[in-house]
C-alpha cells in the first residue's frame, strides 16, 4: 500500500478508538470486522436456462493478494442438484470469469473466460451436460455481455478491439503525456460464429455500444449507443436498430434523459427500455418505455410509476417482466404493455443483486441477500426460492437489527434505513453516522451492508442511510426532484430524516457525523457549509466546486441532465450548489479521501477542499490512494479508508 499522506493524525485517532474501548465501550477491532467481511463470498451474475431446468453464475474469488479479481463459473440442475464447477475444479487456480448466457435450446452456456491466456479474455462454450469447456474466440481487447442468436448460430458479445483499459469511468485512467487530445476507442458489437469462432464486427466503427439485444429473428439488434468517447457520452445515448448483417444504423429514439437495458419485444416490433434520470451507467431506474422497432413516437407504458424500474424480461408480446426498487425495498412485477396495467408478483425487504426468469416465467432465479441474510445464489418459483449455494452461511452480523424509517420532506414521502449497534441497549445514547449514498440517482438498500455500512455499528454507532429526493425507489418525478437543486432539497430531506431517528432511536444528539463517497463526498463537503449539527464528517471523491470540476473531470455529460446547461451556458446554477461558495461556515472537522487516477472526481476537488479548511483553521485530513481510480480496488486501501473514517469519528464525537 502507497499512500500520499497531508496533516496526518491517524495514529491520534487510533488512540482514541483504542481509549473508547477501554473506557467500556466493548467492540471488536475494526480489523477483525474487515476480516469478517472480506470473508462473505460475493457473486456477479446468475442466469437461469430457457426451459428452468438449470442455473449458472458467477462466483466471485480472491487472488494472492487478496483482490476480488477472479471468479468462477458454476452450474446446478434445478431444483436442487449440487453445483459443479465449469471450467477448473475445486482447489486449483482461479481465472477471470463472468457473462454466462444460456444458448437457445439450453444445451449448451457460453461465458468468458481468461483460462487460456491470463489477462485476455475469450469467449468460451461448455456443455451443460457436462466436459470440458472450449475456447471459441482468440481475439485481443476488452469483451463484455456475450448473447445467443435466436437461432443458436452465433454469439455476439460487446467487444473493444485491441484496448487494454477496462471499459467505464470507475477505473483508474491512464495519466496524460505529451499532447493531450481525446482516445475514443469503440466499443462494438462483435458475432462469433459458434461453431468456428470465426469474428466479425457488427455494428459501425462510429458508435459506442453500452447494451444491446438480438432481434428474435436473428437479423437485427437493438442498440443502446451513442458516438464518441464511450466514458463521456453515455448520458446521450440514443436507441438505435442496428442490421446484423450489413452494420447498417438507424436511430430510432433520442431520449430526453437517459436509457437502459434494450430488449426487443418476441414478435420483433417493439424495443422496451427503461428511461429517467440516471447518474451512472449501470446504475439503472426509471420508467418502462415501448419504441416502435420501425420508428415512431416512444410511449410511456408505466406514467405515474411510484417504483423505479431497473431490468426487463419480456414473457409474450403482451407481457413484460421488470424489477425494481419500490420504497426501499427490491420487487418484480409485471406490464401489460396494451393496457399499461402493473401488477405486483413479489415484494421484500432485500436485494436481487441479479434476476433471472425462465422464458415461461415459472422458475426464477436470483442472487439473494437483506440485512438479516448474506448473499446467495437461489432458484424456484418467484419467491419461493431455495438456496443453491451455502458458502456464507457462517457469516458474521456486525448490527442488531434494521429498520425501515419514513418521514415527511417538503411534501415528499421519504424513506431510509437504520441500522442498530451491535449490542444495542435501548437504555442508552449512542452517537449517530449518516452516510449519504453515491449517484445521486442511487439508493441504500436492505442488503447485506457494505464495510462502511457493516462496520459502523459494530464501532458502536447508529448508522443511517437515508435515500433522499433524487433516489430510487419512489418514481420518477422523485428522482428527478433534485434536478438544478443539488444540496438543497436533499439535504433538508436528510435533516428532518435525521429528525425522524431521534423520535424512534436513542440518538446522542452532541455526536452526529457524516460520511459519504462521490455524491455522497460531494454532501459531506457541502452539509459542513450549511449545518454545525455534525460534529465530524468523512468525505471520499467529493466535488467542492461544480464550476471547476465541469471543466476537470473526463465524464462532463453527465452534468447536463441535472443541471440543465453546461456551466459556460449557466455557471449561477453550478455556483449555488458549491460547497466552496460557503467555504468560512465552515466549522466541522472533516476527513478528505481520494483515488489519485480519479477520472470522475479529480483530485484537485479534494486538494481544493482540504486546502480551504486548513486555511480557516479547521482540523482536517487529507489522504490520496496511489493508482485508484474513483473505485478503490486494492483491499488495504479498502481497508484504510474504514480505519481512517471510525478513527476520525471515535477522535472528534468521544
């Protein structure tokens, strides 16, 4: 671990947690929690067969250093036949594996795989019934999202030729040299043959793919794409009708907002997406819309939606299945696309972290987990699932229990999460965490928790995760409320949010913090400026100036949406929501954290912030990761950034 250290305190804040325990305070270290946590295995994807007889998924697995790099794939017969590994076998070397996808008939799962060359993968084919799997490609570049032709023939998948950076804004950019001018490399769509490999490019050299889907008769793709830089213009993408044979374009749709997940209607003349407002790729919710596959005006099949729709799976041309967050919670539920009609087929407090219906819709399968369960893979009729895999079954609980709060916010119906210490004793005060969620198009939901989230409470704390206006989970008008509002309206939704747990929860008032990472960075940076009521706060990837930041960043496009102009057009709207703006109110101590290779937040934002706090005297710290990008990747530097945060928090709210 390297790390770029200013105003270091951390062994004074060490003290401290160390001074909190012995003063009666029983916990465990936070490195045993860490430990404990790195301990629950996570999985990626699961994909059930077209007839529901079989499953597959990812595995996620760690590498000598303990990265989550590698993965496996592994397959069972339903509804309970043990999981058997595709490629390898138990105790020998991990690959990078993901993207399993059933063929047609179910007969046979494509997947990719670096198995036979470390680093580069391929798309591989393995029986179902059994074998060894068989590398079907030998291309070089980044692949992604392998699919089946309706007929069986081919496997398209997503493919960067020749690029050696991982696709999406999340990782670490390669630093500038010499003259400086705009690398587009294009991510397309690509066909194998499956049965010689052979590879070719299906879609123009112009656009940018993020997601696609085949026609059902095998002659077309629908195409969620845009053109230039894939990392910057994804917030523009358009919905195109790409011809599989002749790489022949048409757009059919230009969104007002953004759009996901593309799937072309059984009878080929509708393309559905999901459309809102999205702050990231991947991070998807909004309404289900239906476009003509010929052209014509898209319609908003589910207007007034008080959920956020977030994958589609059409069952007939009259039935479209989606997930979605529903009021803090996860739920599948099903579209007539003639009437517009919803139905609800299952609700829960948990997360669906991947769904997967057969092509009846009668089995489902899905990666599974809440508060209250660690994640795995299951399968059955939707929600009578049975568990697959057990391998978290000893997994440690670090909280007592949570609770779903609701409260009243501007005329909003707002909701959040609470999680109870460890130990918890309703007869006593407990100092109370915020931690304020990314996006802000995002949600915290009732999942097995993340380290921050996870450790918190097992540090004695009471930790709350708010999901403001500008969240997922209460349609779409809700998360387009903070729309040219940014740290206005949320912050007060997350303040009466705080109201509302001290009326339910035995809070300590006199020691409060905030914690929170890219948009949530962004709130701790700017809640310091509006409120003395924290008494410490963390932020990591946080932006202390829109106005500069417009011009810093390598992803300016998505900007647009939420503030309705670039800030050459309206800087007013960019400088009302600065933390640096309000800059002398500030009085709470804050600890500043940053990946070094940050293409979405650069690290001046966080040099700037620090910078201005020391200047007025308010103790601060601040901390760039070496060769991170806005994600941290490497596990100790995962880790320090716990250690910092509850040491921070254990030094300024004793």
């Amino acid at each position: 671990m390297t790390l770029h250290r200013r105003v270091l305190s951390f062994a004074v804040g060490f003290a401290a947690a160390l001074s909190a325990a012995s003063s009666g305070q029983t916990r465990p270290s936070v490195d045993s929690v860490l430990d404990a946590l790195h301990r629950v295995r996570g999985f990626r994807q699961v994909e059930i067969s077209p007839d529901g007889s079989a499953a597959a998924w990812v595995e996620r697995r760690h590498d000598a250093r303990g990265h989550e790099t590698r993965s496996a794939i592994f397959l069972a017969s339903l509804p309970s036949g043990a999981p058997r590994r595709v490629t390898g076998a138990a105790g020998k070397a991990d690959f990078r594996e993901s993207d399993v996808a059933w063929s047609p008939d179910g007969r046979s799962l494509a997947f990719l795989s670096d198995a036979g060359s470390e680093g580069q993968r391929q798309v591989w084919v393995a029986s179902a019934a059994g074998g060894s799997p068989r590398k079907l490609t030998s291309v070089t570049g980044q692949l992604q999202e392998p699919k089946w032709s309706p007929d069986g023939r081919s496997i398209a998948f997503l493919f960067t030729e020749n690029s050696t950076q991982e696709p999406g804004a999340l990782v670490a950019y390669r630093p500038d040299s010499g003259v400086v001018a705009e690398t587009i490399e294009e991510q397309r769509i690509a066909v194998a043959d499956a049965a010689t490999g052979q590879v070719r490019m299906a879609s123009p050299a112009n656009l940018y793919v993020y997601d696609y889907d085949w026609s059902p008769d095998a002659t077309r793709f629908a195409a969620e794409a845009a053109e230039g830089s894939g990392t910057d213009n994804y917030w523009i993408a358009q919905l195109y009708v790409v011809r599989a044979d002749t790489g022949d374009a048409r757009s059919i749709w230009k969104p007002a907002l953004q759009i996901a997940c593309p799937r072309f209607s059984p009878d080929g003349k509708a393309v559905a997406v999901i459309h809102g407002i999205m702050s990231d790729q991947g991070s998807t919710g909004g309404d289900v819309f239906l476009v003509p596959a010929a052209g014509g005006p898209a319609r908003n099949a589910t207007a007034g939606l008080k959920t956020s729709a977030t994958a589609l799976f059409w069952l007939s041309p009259a039935e479209l299945l989606f997930t979605e967050h529903c009021d803090g919670e996860e739920g599948v539920a099903s579209l007539d696309t003639a009437t517009g009609k919803v139905t609800t087929r299952w609700k829960g407090a948990s997360v669906l972290a991947s769904f997967s219906p057969s092509r009846n819709g009668q089995m489902t399968a899905a990666i599974w987990h809440s508060f209250d369960k660690p994640p795995e893979v299951c399968a059955g009729p939707l929600g009578a699932w049975r568990a697959l895999t057990g391998v978290n079954a000893g997994a440690e609980r670090f909280w007592s229990k949570a609770e779903s709060v609701h409260w009243e916010s501007d005329g909003f119906r707002v909701q959040g999460w609470l999680l109870y210490p460890l130990h918890f004793d309703a007869a006593r005060k407990y100092p109370l965490i915020v931690v304020v969620h990314g996006g802000p198009s995002a949600l915290h939901q009732p999942g097995w928790p993340p380290r921050w989230t996870a450790t918190l409470p097992s540090q004695g704390y009471l930790t709350f995760l708010p999901n403001p206006r500008g969240s997922y989970g209460q349609g779409e008008a809700f998360t387009q409320a903070n729309v040219k509002d940014f740290g206005y309206g949320d912050l007060r939704d997350i303040l009466s949010g705080v109201d509302a747990v001290e009326k339910i929860a035995p809070v300590d008032e006199k020691r409060m913090g905030l914690v929170g990472w890219s948009y949530g960075g962004y709130m701790a940076m700017w809640a310091v400026t509006q409120t003395h009521r924290f008494g410490a706060a963390v932020a990591g990837a946080g932006i202390v100036d829109w106005r500069s930041y417009y011009g810093q960043n390598r992803i300016d496009r998505w900007m647009e949406p939420f503030f309705g102009a670039t800030v050459y057009q309206d800087p007013a709207v960019y400088e009302k929501s600065s933390p640096i703006a309000f800059i002398q109110n500030v009085k709470t101590p804050t600890l500043v954290l940053h990946g070094d290779h940050d293409s979405e937040v650069p690290t001046p934002q966080g040099y700037e912030f620090w910078h201005a706090l020391k200047t007025l005297g308010v103790p601060t710290e601040l901390v760039i990761y070496e060769n991170e990008g806005h994600g941290l990747r490497d596990p100790e530097h995962q880790r320090d950034t716990v250690r910092r945060a509850i040491a921070w928090f254990d030094k300024y709210l004793p």
